[in-house]
C-alpha cells in the first residue's frame, strides 16, 4: 500500500506543477516540506527560495517560467509530437479521450486551462486518477480490479506519456530559467522511466 501512495502523491505533483501557474499554497509546500524538498535539489539549495517572499518568487521567477516553458517556446500535448503535421487535435478524436471517459476521468478546462485533454499535466493527472482508483481496490482486496488498473497504467505509460513527455521534458530540463523547473522535468522524466519498469513486472500483456 506504501508504494501505491507514493506513486499517487507523486504523479499529483507533478501534474500540479506542470499543469498551470504555482499558487502560494503550493509553493509553500515546495518551500517548506522536508520530503518534497528531497525531489528538487537545486530548489533546494536555491538561496531566494529561502530570502524572497512567496509573491517575490511567484511573480518574478516562477509564472514566467512556467509561461516560457508551456505557452511561450514549448508546446505541453501529446499531438503536437505524435502527429505528422504538429496540429493540437482539440476535439474528440484525440487519442486520450477514450481511454479518459472508459474510466470517467472528465478534464474541467475551465480549471485547469488548457486546450487539449493530451496536455502532460493532464496525463499525469490521469495517472494519479488511475493510482487512487488501485489504491481503492486494494484496500477492498479487488485483485481483479487490481490487475486491471495496473495493466491500464501500464498501457497508457506504454501508448500516450512514454511516446512524446521525454521530448518534452529534456526540452523543458533545458530550457528552464530556474531551479523549480529544471528539476520537475528531471524528476518527471526519471519518474515515468522507472514506473514502467515498475508496471512492467506487474501488467499482464
């Protein structure tokens, strides 16, 4: 159940980061808990994270940061990599919408304003859906329902984030302006690696 939890708490940050701007709530979470400073350690040892006020950091290192790195110079969808001529496809027929509405996942736009189900925060926000839904079953003893859960992570690592978020996540490792995000993408990248590892001895093909 440890490793379920982890896994969950893990992909809800980083889905939180990448998906829209910081907030001083969570910043303050970035600032100040031991465990999560332990995932960023040039954030860590970053010397205005621990002298500038929350809005100092906010408004003069981090949105614009995240605006360079998601609005600006890169492009944060799954289609923009997968498809031929570099079109967001913002309709039904992109590829997550099925698999999304199979295990009633809804994307709130509105909230998380983006212009496609396929943006990575969202696909990992997918993926912590999916994590919270074994972690239910398995605290009911639902081994069916575990099995399947973990052959769908599996799966959507193999076919959705594992075909396009490394482009995205070396692109944006290298073209961070600060610590925060220079470690997200690290972090994101070595996180789905090893996960599917992990969901690879446990999925059944």
């Amino acid at each position: 159940m440890d490793e379920i939890i982890a896994r969950s708490n893990i992909y809800a940050l980083l889905s939180r980061i990448l998906l829209q701007e910081l907030d001083k709530d969570v910043l303050e979470t970035l600032k100040n808990d031991p465990t999560v400073l332990e995932f960023f350690p040039h954030w860590k040892e970053w010397e205005p994270r621990s002298k500038l006020s929350n809005q100092e950091i906010l408004e003069g290192y981090l949105n614009p940061d995240f605006t360079n790195l998601s609005i600006l110079h890169l492009v944060p969808y799954e289609t923009f990599y997968t498809r031929s001529d570099q079109m967001i496809e913002t309709g039904g027929a992109n590829p997550v919408t099925d698999i999304y509405s199979a295990y009633d996942f809804l994307v709130d736009y509105e909230v998380a304003r983006v212009v496609s189900a396929d943006h990575i925060g969202i696909e990992m926000e997918f993926m912590y859906h999916l994590c919270e839904a074994q972690r239910k079953a398995m605290s009911e003893n639902d081994t069916d329902a575990i099995a399947e859960l973990q052959n769908v992570q599996y799966r959507f690592l193999n076919t959705h984030l594992l075909q396009w978020a490394p482009m995205y996540l070396i692109n944006m490792k290298y073209e961070s302006r600060t610590p925060l995000y220079y470690d997200a993408a690290e972090m994101a990248l070595e996180f789905i690696l090893s996960d599917h590892e992990t969901l690879s001895a446990l999925a059944v093909s």
